[in-house]
C-alpha cells in the first residue's frame, strides 16, 4: 500500500526512492497531529538505549534517499556473442540479448466469462436448464385449466410467444430474447496516479536477422559479344531444340511396348551384369598372365639386366627402358606425383595434373601394376589437379592426395566406389592455394591416423581422420623473417611465406624441415606453432626438396631451381657441400644402400648420381662423418 499522497502528481524524478531517516517523532500529511502524543509520561520512564558505535547522523544525512533501480534484465543471459557478418568480413557483436526468461508454461482452453463465446455457453447452459424444469412439473402436476393463466410463462428455445415488455403493446422478437443482455462493464479507476520510469522495462531494439552460409564460389568473366556470336549462339540453342525434339519423338514408340518385353530385357541385362562380376577376378588374372607372356623378356631384362660396357664408362650409365605406362582418360595431364606402394613392391600410384597454372581442369589417380602394364589396377578421378600424393606405410590401401584447388583427399583402395572416403572442403579448413606436399605420420595419442600438408599459403597443417572426417590443425604459419611491409595507417605486415617441400626427422618425431619459395629453409617443431627452431639462407631461388639423410642422423640435402644441390648439417648455418649441375635441379633423393650416394634430376633430362661405396649402416655413418670432418677442417685452416 501506498500512502495517501502518493495520488497527487509526482513531479519528483522518476526513479524509484527509498527515503531512510531517524528519529522518534514524523507529522502526518493529512491530519497535521503529530504522531506519538501522550507518551511523555512513559518517555520519561523510560530512557533511550543506544549502542556505543551507533553513528550520529545530521538531517542532511537522514534526508538522503538512497536509489534503487529494478531492471527486467536476465542475469543469466550472455553478452559477448559474436557472430560473422560476411557483409563486412569482421566478427561483430550481437547488439540485441534476449532477456526474456521463462518459469513456467501451460497451455489450457479456458475462457474468460466476460467474453462474447462465454456469455452464449452460459445462456445456453440456463436455457437447458429452464426447459427440464418445465417438463418435470408439468408431469407432477398435469395439463393446467384453460381459465387459469400461469405466473411465469416458459417456453422453449424457437417456439414464437409474446412475451410482455417494460413498454406497454410491445412485442419481444425470437433475436432479441435469443442475445443476452451484456452487463455495462464498470471502467476501474487508477488507484495510484503516477507513473514509474525506473520500473518500466526497455523498448526492444529493431532485430538485425543474420545468418551464416559459406561464400558462393565467384568467377570473372569478359568478353567481347559481336554480331556472328550472337548468331552462333541462336543457332546452337536451335540445334539443341531440335535434338530434344527428335529424342521425344523416339521414346514415343518404345513406350508403347508391352510390358513383359521390358521385365524380359531387365531379367537379361542383370543376369549379364552378375556374370561379369563372377567373371571379373578369373579375367584380371588372365589378363595378368597374358601380359607376362608377351612383356616376358622385358620382365627378364628388369630382374637379371646388367650392361657389361658400364665398366668402361667414367661416371656415364645407361638407361633401358623397360614398359610404358599409359591411358587414354589421362591424355593432355601431366604426369605430377609418384609413388611406389611400401608394401607391394610391384604398384605405384600416379598422379595427374597441369603445371600450366593458367589452364588448369580435372586431375586423375591411377594405380598401376608391373604384373599388368597394359591397364591400371585402380581408377580414381577428381575435378581438380593432382599435385602430390602418398601411400600409408602401416595401411597400403589409403592413398593421401593433395589437389591444385587446396584440398586433401583420401582415397581407400579397397572400396569400389572412386570417390575419396575423406575429403577437405572450406568448412574443414582447406588450404587457399596449391597442395605442394604430403606425408604420412605416426598415429595421435588416439590412434587416429594422421598426416600433414604443405602449401603455397604458408600454412603446415595436420590432418587426423577422426570417424568420417577430417579435423585440422595449423602447426605452423610460414612469416619471412626480417621483411616487413608498411601501411599508409601505420601498420606493419608480415609476408607470408610460401612453403613448397617438406621432410620429417627419421628419428626426433616432432622436427621437421620446410622448403620455400623464398630460397630459405626452416627447421621447425611440432610443439612450437610460433617461432622456428633455425634458419638456413640455402638458396636464391624456390627450393623444391628437402630431405634428411637415412643414415645420419645430422646431415640433409635440398636442391633448387638455381642449379645448385646442397647438403647440410643442421647445427651449421652454412652448407658443407654444394653440387652446380649447370640446370635448374628438379628433385633429389638419397640412395637406401648408402649415405654418400644421392640422384638428381634436371630440367635439361639428365640425371646425376653420386659415387658408390661400401655397403652397411655402420660403415655408412662412419664414412659420412669422414668426409663432415674433412670439410670443417679446410673451413676451419680458411
């Protein structure tokens, strides 16, 4: 309750006050007596106890209100969602928080008695009512005289009788007695005449409706249209009406066949289709054993082969060329990765693509046998390039491939279907630019498999095949160190780096090394995602490989589209042998019998091997570690 002035107008500001004060004493409004009169007597009885740390406040102090603002707004609610506007491509804030917090909630049919539908239930609830009364005294008391004239006249609901009315002479109509009379609806008065601001709740904002979708692809096109390609382009259209119409016109008459016609031909074509398939295992193997018949000496020659006049040759070696391996879907594609299976000697994996970035179109996966060179074991195609690939050591029946358009892929040989059993996309986090690089390696904590990609964006990501999809994870952004770059706002950009080869340690799991465009090469870990372990100045152009020694465990060689091959110690910041091979150098691989024997290929076709030595692990470390010597002493005498 509140007091009798709250009524008149309160020209205070609106906000809701509490006014605390002290004193024995406070004077009514209204009556104007004070209140507590006649008590002298007991206050002079009786004295005041205070306690001894009670504050004395002034009146000024007692005349202090103190404010208390209620607020309708949730406490539970968060206020820091952010949501993606690809309008402007920042994350901004949500402005408008729904506060509206619901307790309790229930749905019921009731309905209010003041209403029109509830005045007619009632009305029709009294009607029916009145009718039964009616009929059970007229059964008591039997049919009434015709001279008596009954106090109350009852009538059925639709029977047509007078009823008199408040004016005299007047008539009653069946709509009339039909409504009920509505009672006049008393308006409430305003018990307290003012008006709160503090409690009031806020106006809703104007919502801002978004949502999220991935960007449609955007492409740009020009052309200049003339005269004959708008005439070619309406006679193409014709010719295209013109071919739909002569195909109508074929179905018709097919159509019209009887149906046991179809069920035969559908009963012959699945009984062929299931021939086949039991035919197909006994096909392949005789296809396999035709093949060695006719490529017999070739396969001889590729065991037993050994050219006698290599001795008299100084560093010069033959090549034989043994089978060719070709398709026809794979016409006008590059031939961009290869690898042999770890587990059966006999396959590899080619990868199809385009090195000319301007054309770029589909790209291929085939599978080849040397028991079959005449056709491919498995068959795998993809709307973009095929850049590089890689063949599980543990499962060599999943294949990791790395495309042109960014994405990564695994295909699993042995389900039939040539659609990859994972794939990335813009979601899963693909990359932005070219896939130069993949590699197995070692299964997570989980036993998931996993594998790592490199690509032109700087990027190292990790790959784990968690159920059915990939889950990424950056290791590492490639930055150019010393390089930055200014903007007219004041700030500085670092330049990505662009990463193009990549090679894992044989034995510490988590250093790897990177390959750039730069010419530089980092030495980089696993458990650091924002600096890099070294930094090698290797060469002045793009490196292409990198790869650490089988053997020693120190030494690694990269090469460069600048001639050179080097090898390196990665606890030296500068090389300890560089090779000029007067041509841009393509890759390089270490040979898996010794530590001193490594091939190279150049883009004039020609390859470089190293020297042959003895063979054994031991031995093999031991005479790398000679010549490593070898090499800081004459550095060390310079």
């Amino acid at each position: 309750m509140l007091p009798a002035s709250a009524k008149a107008p309160h020209k205070q500001p609106r906000k809701q006050s509490i006014s605390i004060g002290r004193g024995t004493r406070k004077r009514d409004e209204d009556s104007g007596t004070e209140v507590g009169e006649g008590t002298d007597e007991w206050a002079q009885s009786k004295a005041t106890v205070r306690p001894p740390d009670q504050l004395e406040l002034t009146d000024a102090e007692l005349k202090e209100e103190f404010t208390r603002i209620l607020t309708a707004n949730n406490p539970h609610a968060p206020q820091n969602i952010v949501r993606y506007s690809f309008k402007e491509g920042t994350y901004k804030p949500i402005g408008f928080v729904n506060q509206l917090a619901v307790h309790y909630t229930q749905v019921g049919n009731l309905i209010p008695k003041d209403s029109d539908e509830g005045r007619r239930q009632h009305y029709r609830d009294e009607l029916v009512a009145g009718s039964q009364e009616s009929v059970k005294v007229i059964s008591e008391t039997g049919d009434l005289e015709e001279d008596e004239e009954p106090k109350e006249l009852e009538t059925e609901p639709g029977s047509q009788t007078d009823v008199p009315a408040a004016g005299a002479g007047e008539k009653v109509t069946e709509e009339e007695l039909m409504t009920p009379k509505q009672p006049k609806e008393r308006k409430l008065t305003n018990q307290f005449n003012f008006s709160e601001r503090a409690s009031q709740t806020y106006n809703n904002p104007v919502r801002d409706r978004e949502c999220q979708t991935e960007p449609p692809p955007r492409t740009n096109f020009s052309a200049t249209a003339n005269q004959w390609e708008i005439y070619d382009a309406y006679v193409e259209e014709l010719e295209k009406q013109e071919k739909t119409k002569e195909k109508e016109k074929a179905k018709t008459p097919v159509a019209k066949k009887s149906g046991k016609m179809a069920i035969r031909k559908l009963t012959s074509m699945e009984s062929q289709t299931d021939d086949l398939i039991k035919l197909s295992q006994a096909a392949k193997i005789m296809e396999r054993m035709v093949n060695q018949n006719t490529y017999d000496d070739i396969a001889q020659d590729f065991k037993y082969y050994d050219d006698a006049a290599d001795e008299y040759r100084d560093q010069v070696g033959t090549l034989l060329p043994l089978w060719k391996f070709q398709n026809d879907k794979a016409k006008r594609l590059s031939v961009t990765a290869l690898c042999w299976n770890p587990k059966y000697r006999d396959l590899f994996a080619v990868g199809y693509g385009s090195y000319d970035f301007m054309k770029q179109s589909r790209g291929m996966l085939l599978l080849y046998s040397l028991k079959n060179p005449s056709f491919p074991e498995y068959m795998f195609g993809s709307n973009s390039g095929v850049m590089c690939l890689d063949i599980h050591v543990d499962h060599p029946y999943l294949v990791a491939v790395g495309h042109y358009d960014g994405n990564v892929a695994i295909y699993n040989l042995k389900k039939p279907h040539s659609q990859p059993s994972f794939c990335s996309s813009a979601k899963s986090g693909k990359h932005s630019d070219p896939v130069w690089q993949v590699k197995w390696q070692k299964d997570d904590m989980d036993q998931n498999l996993n594998f790592f990609s490199v690509s032109s964006d700087g990027r190292i990501v990790s790959w784990t095949l968690v159920k059915r999809k990939l889950v990424h994870v950056d290791v590492i952004k490639l930055k150019v160190e010393g390089s930055t770059t200014e903007v007219p706002e004041g700030l500085q950009l670092h330049p990505v780096g662009c990463g193009t080869a990549f090679d894992f340690h044989k034995e510490i799991d988590y250093m790897f090394l990177v390959g750039t465009e730069e010419g530089k090469i980092y030495k980089c870990s696993k458990s650091y995602s924002s600096q890099f372990l070294d930094t090698y100045d290797a060469h002045n152009t793009s490196v292409d490989t990198v790869s650490w020694n089988p053997y020693h465990t120190k030494v690694f060689m990269s090469c460069s589209s600048d001639w050179t091959v080097k090898i390196w110690d990665h606890t030296i910041k500068t090389p300890m042998f560089i090779y000029d091979l007067n041509s841009a150098v393509g890759d390089v691989a270490w040979a898996p019998y010794s530590s001193t024997v490594f091939a190279a290929v150049t883009t004039d076709g020609k390859e470089k091997k190293g020297q042959e030595v003895q063979k054994g692990p031991a031995v093999e470390i031991a005479k790398l570690d000679k010549l490593l010597n070898l090499v800081r002493e004459v550095k060390i005498k310079t």
